[in-house]
C-alpha cells in the first residue's frame, strides 16, 4: 500500500515541475513574428511522454490556469484570461491536446518501467502532436488578424517547423533517457 501512495507522490511532484517548467519555457523566447518561439513547445512534449495521455494534459491546464488566475506564466510575462482570447490563445487549446498526443505514444509498461518509446513511434505521435497544437492556434491566429489561413500559417506555423522537429527528437531522447535510467513515474 505504501508504494502506492510514494509512487501517486510521484506523480503528483512530475505534474508540477513539468506544468512549472512549461512556465519556465514560456520565458526562454526568440521574437520572429506575433507568435513568439519559445522552449514552451519541448516541455508541453515531455509533459505528454512523461505523464501520458490524461496527467500530461491535466499539467498543461494547471498552466494555463495558473496563468488565467494572475500569475505571469505566458509568453511575455502576460497573464489574465484575456490572453486566452489574443492571437496566442488557440495555442494554448493546442498545448492540452499536443500533451495528450505525445503521451498515447509510449504504452504498455515493462519490468516496472513505463512504456518503451521506438524513435518511429514518437515521431509518428509527434507529428500528430504538431498537427493537434497548430490546428487551433492558426485557426486563432487568424480570426485575431483577421486574415486568411495561408497568411496565419505563413506566420504562425511555417517559421516553427525546423524547431518544432528538432524539439520533438530532443523530447523523445529525453523521455529514452529518463526512462533508461528509471527516473520517470511509475
């Protein structure tokens, strides 16, 4: 019964570093257009990969909630619901539905660790993944210019495909590691 409730603790200490760190990645950004790239996108991936498809989730949502009740979370050091409604607010939506993507990709827990993740596997969930986060937010991107789709991806998806791949393979070698070296949740 006790490793039950270590291993529930455990659970609980990964959502909150991970729905922090995702803050954190907020505030590590390169300007290059009104949707900021940021390290923000890396940890919504751990977040699904080291959670799973519900906990991942429900970090990201203790972000954003953090962020709707005042606290300086979002890019910028903004906060308030009203960022929910500006031009980054879609992807916010897609933040939740990224985490639970990425975290159907490793299953089936073995020998007391969680899931193995082939590098096919994660790359196959993470590209819907990418998918799932773009959808809304250029969708959002656009009714906030008020502009077409073409212009919103020109501005809100194509300048982040090279970093969005390369955060999606460093994010799979993270979650590889962590579990090689049994540090993930059980």
């Amino acid at each position: 019964m006790q490793s039950a409730s270590v291993a529930s603790v455990n659970r609980l200490v990964w959502t909150a570093i991970l729905a922090a760190l995702t803050a954190v990645g907020a505030h590590i950004q390169f300007p290059i257009g009104p949707v900021p790239f940021s390290l923000q996108t890396f940890f919504v991936m751990l977040c699904g990969l080291i959670l799973g498809p519900v906990r991942g989730p429900v970090a990201i949502l203790l972000y954003i909630a953090a962020g709707v009740l005042g606290l300086p979370v979002f890019s910028k050091g903004a906060s308030g619901f009203a960022h929910l409604l500006g031009p980054t607010g879609g992807f916010l939506l897609g933040f939740v539905l990224q985490a639970a993507a990425y975290g159907l990709a490793p299953r089936r827990p073995h020998d007391g660790l969680p899931g193995e993740l082939p590098w096919l596997r994660g790359v196959a969930f993470g590209l819907a993944g990418s998918v799932l986060l773009f959808t809304p937010g250029v969708l959002r991107l656009a009714a906030v210019m008020d502009t077409d789709l073409a212009r919103a991806a020109t501005v809100g998806l194509l300048p982040f495909i090279p970093s969005d791949i390369l955060k999606m393979i460093l994010a799979i070698a993270c979650y590889r590691h962590l579990r090689a070296k049994r540090l993930l949740p059980a």
